[in-house]
C-alpha cells in the first residue's frame, strides 16, 4: 500500500531504542564520584573519613549535613565501599571488587539506604533496630545510610537512642540530613558531625565542562557559567540542568537556550534596567519588565535576578574586583565595574532594600506584577540613588555656619536690675556705665543665626534624611547642630 509507513514490529529497530532508554542514565547519576577524590568541594570532609580509615579510627555513626546536591549520600556511600571493599579497609576502594561494585549498583544487601521521608513512623525504626542484630550477610560491616534523617518522628527518634548509643561493632550509621537543627540533641551527641558547604562556582564549572567533553558536546563558557550560578552551588543540580539542555538543543547548548529554561531575563537587558534607572528613565526600565512578563518571565525570578545583580555591584563598590568575592564572566565583570560607578554604595543599599522589601510583597500578594512597577518607579526617582553630597554638603554648610558664627551680641552693660548682688561680685567698686558700642552684623550672618530661621532649617533637613536610606548618619549631624546651638 502506497503513502502508509510500514509498521516495524518490536523486534525489530524498535527494541534496539527501548534498550537505550532502559541502559540511558542521568548524567548526575553516569557522573557520580565513586572515590574521595572524585567527590568536588568537601575536601575537609573527605580528608578527615580517608585519615581516619587509614587509622582505624572509623566512628560507629555519621551525621553529614548541608545543603541538597552537595555529595552527602555519595560520600556515604564511598564510605560504605572503603569499609567493605576486598581490598580494605581503605581509602582508595578499588570499585572493581564484588562489594564495590555491588555498592555502586545499589543492591548490596549489607549496605542499607533507608528513605526517612517515607519510613517516618515509630514502628519502621523498631524493624530497623531488630534487623542491627543480625550480623552482615557477607561483607565486613553492616551500613545504614538514614537519609532525610529529619523527617524521622519524635518517638521514633527516642527508640533508636539505645541502638544509636551502643551498636554491635559490626553496624555502622551514617546520617544525611538538610535541616540539622530538626534533630535532637541526643542524636548530635551521638554522631561525629560533618557539614558540608555549597559547591563554589568555579568548581561547578570545571566539573560541568568535564562532562560536557566527554559527553562530546558543546557548551558556550557563559552558558556552562550561568548554570553553575543558578544552581547555588549545589551540583546535582547543575548536572541535571545540563542533562536537560543537551537534550533540548542536541548537544550544542547557548546562553540563550540556559536563560529560556530558567526563565531569566538576559543578561543584558538587566545592565539596561539598571542603567534606566539612574538615569532616571521609569518609563523605559517598566518597558523592559513588561516585555520580559509578556514572554513568560516569572516576576519572582525576575526580583531574585536584580537583587543578585545589585549584590554584585555592592561588592564591587565595597570591596573591588580583586576581591573575588564576584562570580562573573571577565565581560560581564568589566560591565559591571563600569556600572556601578553610577551608583553610591548608599544608593546601592537603599535598592537593595527596595528590592527585598518587594520581593516579600510579591510573594505575599496576587498581584505580583504591581510590586515591581512601584519599586522600579521609586527606585527611579532617584532620591535614594544618587549621591548624599547634597544632602550632607547642606548639614554640614550650617553645622560649619553655627561653629563659625560670632558669638551673640551682649546686652550693654547698664545698671544691674540687682545692684545689692552686683555690688558684691564687683568688691564694691563702683563703675561708669560706658555707652554701648554700635553693632554691625551683615544681613546674611544675621539670618543664618536667626533661631527661627535655623528651626525652618533644620525641620526641612530633617525631613529630606529620614526620607533617605542613610537616616542614621544624617541625624547625627543634626544633633551635633542642636548642640552647638545649645551653647
């Protein structure tokens, strides 16, 4: 039959596909460290277990915690495969061996992954801790890795106490946990602690063009950098994100293509946004968030993005570009450094307070467009970002002009109202009242020493510093102007 595709049969090319969906794997799971070495930015953590196996100075229980994606449960698991391995206990397991290799599959029968999130309840950890009896079936140690360890019931936390306290020598725990603080103290007393910290940029980087090599794909450098920011320092993340990308562009992946599945605004358009708004132009930074709305951005997202590029540019005023305390492309360093010379650091300050103090109202309202429009136009105003010379230049012109001013004229010096008194502070000596001497004030230092010209003054002062972020500062000077006035 003409114009109809012949159907192919499941035996056919149709099996060999399905093979490769079955065999395909993650890249965060195809790339996970199967040694100490391998494991990216713990090196304190993976120092101190290789040391303390080379030892023999192995702890019967484990708590690491930190933040999701750093390599808590591989790190337990390359423990498990040091302490199991043919060859060991050592350090460096071999992952060619029966136990290792087991371990790595997943199915080792004395390596056990207990899910906390779904085994919750009193009466999993009473099976638990029947099962910490029963000597291993083959390998040297029994291991339980206990993740979302939090998640865990009071009551089931109390019955594991005894067994957490004193296992049999052949049981070791190793605790995984994001939220440390939920555990009690009793479990803390018990483990040795490991806290593992977000992966820097840089190290995301180099592991993320790794893979991307040996995957034989292309990646733009901003593209690879953009991920490992977005995923704040958390690696598993990174990988998937990439996973994905490469799959959504067939091996070549672009900044572009990295912005569209974030639902970022470019780069650029942020740099515009900014400059809009010292310059003053509201008009033209809402048109840029109304474009980015329109294509789908996420107004969230879009807060996160400027508060993120306004920390960056606070860093770089404070602490400059040597720093490295900004994670930045060299371009988009140089673009920044160019920046934010157009902002004071009180400017800065004031915009980021703006923007976190949006980003709650956005989150706590339905209108999450509106926010946004009234803070880019108040930022636009301009009163908080530009400089506080004026304002200062002002305090500080009439705290000079009271330090400077001459003293007030004295009364001339007439018959006491108290002569009795004046008498006596004089020894009784009599004196010839002397006409008083003319006074000539020029007009100018009269005003600025008129009390009630100062009051006005100073009212209006004070009004335009509490309006502006630096408050503290400005009513500082203030109060020293009240009290050189005072005496």
């Amino acid at each position: 039959m003409h114009g109809q595709p012949t159907p192919r049969s499941p035996a056919a090319g149709g099996n060999d596909r399905g093979r490769r969906l079955v065999d395909y794997l993650v890249l965060a799971r195809k790339y996970r460290p199967q040694t100490f070495d391998d494991v990216v930015g713990q090196e304190g953590v993976t120092t101190t277990l290789r040391n303390a196996i080379a030892a023999g100075r192995v702890a019967h229980a484990y708590l690491f915690s930190g933040p999701r994606g750093v390599g808590k449960t591989t790190t337990a698991r390359i423990l498990a495969k040091a302490l199991n391995c043919e060859k060991g206990p050592t350090p460096d397991p071999c992952n060619t061996c029966t136990f290792c290799t087991s371990i790595t599959r997943g199915d080792d029968m004395d390596v056990i992954e207990v899910d906390a999130a779904s085994n919750t309840s009193v009466d999993d950890v009473r099976v638990l801790r029947d099962n910490v009896r029963f000597a291993p079936a083959r390998a040297r140690h029994k291991i339980y890795i206990i993740d979302e360890v939090h998640m865990l019931s009071r009551s089931a936390f109390n019955a594991f106490l005894k067994t957490l306290e004193e296992p049999p020598p052949h049981v070791k725990f190793v605790f995984c946990t994001t939220e440390p603080h939920r555990l009690p103290e009793t479990i803390h007393s018990r483990c040795q602690r490991f806290d593992f910290r977000r992966i820097s940029t840089a190290d995301i980087v180099r592991r993320l063009q790794q893979i991307a090599k040996t995957e034989k794909a292309k990646a733009d450098p901003e593209a690879i950098h953009l991920i490992a920011r977005s995923t704040k320092g958390g690696m598993r993340d990174a990988e998937t994100l990439l996973d994905q990308l490469l799959s959504y562009s067939g091996g070549k992946v672009t900044t572009q293509e990295v912005e569209d599945a974030l639902g970022a605004l470019p780069r650029r358009d942020i740099f515009r946004l900014l400059d809009h708004l010292a310059d003053h132009q509201a008009d033209r930074a809402l048109l840029i968030v109304h474009r980015a709305i329109q294509d789908g951005k996420d107004p969230e997202n879009l807060l996160h993005q400027l508060i993120d590029h306004t920390r960056s540019l606070l860093l770089l005023a404070v602490c400059g570009a040597d720093a490295g305390l900004v994670d930045e492309t060299p371009e988009d360093l140089k673009e920044l450094d160019r920046q934010r010379q157009r902002f004071t650091v009180d400017g800065l300050l004031y915009m980021s307070q703006v923007l976190w103090g949006t980003l709650r109202r956005v989150k706590e309202s339905s209108q999450s467009r509106l926010p946004i429009e009234l803070a880019l136009v108040k930022l636009a105003q301009g009163d908080g970002l530009q400089p506080l010379a004026e304002l200062l230049e002002r305090l500080q012109a009439l705290e000079a002009r009271l330090g400077a001013s001459p003293a007030p004229p004295q009364a001339p010096s007439g018959p006491s109202p108290h002569p009795t008194a004046d008498a006596g502070a004089r020894g009784g000596a009599k004196e010839r009242p002397s006409p008083p001497a003319p006074i000539t004030v020029p007009a100018a230092t009269e005003a600025e020493t008129d009390p009630e010209r100062l009051a006005e003054e100073r009212s209006r002062l004070q009004e335009e510093a509490a309006a502006h972020p630096v408050v503290g500062k400005a009513l500082h000077i203030l109060q020293g102007i009240a009290i050189n006035r005072e005496k």
